[in-house]
C-alpha cells in the first residue's frame, strides 16, 4: 500500500504506466485522490484521459481533485 510519504518521495506517477506493474497497490486501496496534472492538459479532458486510458475497476476509484486547477490560456 503507499503511504503519503512514499508519493512525497517518488514525485509524479504517470498512474496509467505505472498501474500495471504494481496492481496490487492499487486494489488495496479503497480510493485514489490524483492531485497533479500536467498544464498540457485541459480541466475538461482530465477525466476523459483517465477513462480512455484507466482500467475500469482503477477508475472507478480515481477521483481528481480539479479545484483551483486552470486551463492554460490559449
């Protein structure tokens, strides 16, 4: 299971990589609060990604924390 200090040392995940080589973890926890995205992507695509590139059961568990998250200007 991952603590928050073991994310605090680790920096980003790209979770869509790493998930299949550790699916243990994640089935262990109950819920996944992703709280850093790229500025290459839009507030509104965000969710869209993870649920073209998440496996069901991980995204149903994944929720993004998108407050105070902007949209880059064009």
């Amino acid at each position: 299971m991952c603590r928050p200090e073991d994310a605090l040392q680790g920096g980003p995940l790209d979770l869509p990589y790493q998930y299949p080589k550790r699916p243990a973890a994640s089935a262990q926890n109950e819920a996944i609060l992703l709280i850093h995205f790229s500025a290459r992507y839009s507030r509104a695509r965000i969710p869209a990604l993870l649920d073209e590139r998440l496996p069901p059961a991980l995204r149903a568990k994944c929720t993004p924390l998108l407050a105070g998250f902007a949209d880059r200007p064009s």
